[in-house]
C-alpha cells in the first residue's frame, strides 16, 4: 500500500513539474521517475509513511500553474511556493489537504 500511494505522490509531483518551467531546469533534470520522489529537491518524506509531507520550491523562479493532482498529497503538511512566478486559479482539490499547516504563496499571481 505504501508504494501504490508514494506513487500517487510521484504522479501528482510529475504533474506538477510538467505545467512549470525553471531557468536551469533544476526539476527537470532532478524530478524523474527513476528516482525516488523522497530524494528529489524540495520534496520531504515522512519518516513513518514514506510519503510526501513538505515541498518547499521558494525563490526557485519557477513558473506555471498549479494542477488538480496536487490535492492527492494527502500527507502534506507544508508547502512553500512563494517567490516564484505561479499565475492562475487554485485548483479546488487543494481543499483535500486536511493535514496542511503551512502554506505559502505570497509573491506569485494566483487566484481562486
């Protein structure tokens, strides 16, 4: 069960990396599927669940939008977008992150 759901993890993550682009593409070279989605930059795992528990991309200059895969990091406790380039609506499914206690978002242009 645990590595079905650390996959719904990894796709909802990929998602994410193909609806943004990076100067350096750091998440394009560092994000891949033959590795482990614990080890990738700005991502923390939990230790007991192996899941998904932090993203933290600030300052990385991305730009993009955020995807509706999101909502299944069901585990996520933090996320830090802010200082980046992020533009359009929050998809609705974010709303399925019961656990979240911090979010930031400050200095992109998002909506909804």
């Amino acid at each position: 069960m645990t590595v079905r759901n650390l996959n719904s993890d990894q796709f909802a993550l990929l998602e994410f990396k193909d609806r943004i682009a990076g100067p350096q593409n750091v998440l394009a070279d560092n994000w891949t599927a033959s590795t482990s989605v614990c080890n990738w930059i700005g991502v923390s795992c939990g230790i007991l669940h192996k899941r998904v528990i932090a993203l933290n991309l600030t300052s990385m200059n991305l730009r993009g939008t955020i995807p509706p895969h999101f909502g299944n990091l069901s585990f996520l406790l933090s996320l830090d977008l802010s200082y980046n380039h992020f533009y359009g609506h929050l998809p609705k499914e974010l709303g399925q992150w019961h656990r979240l206690r911090i979010l930031q978002l400050s200095y992109n242009h998002l909506n909804g």
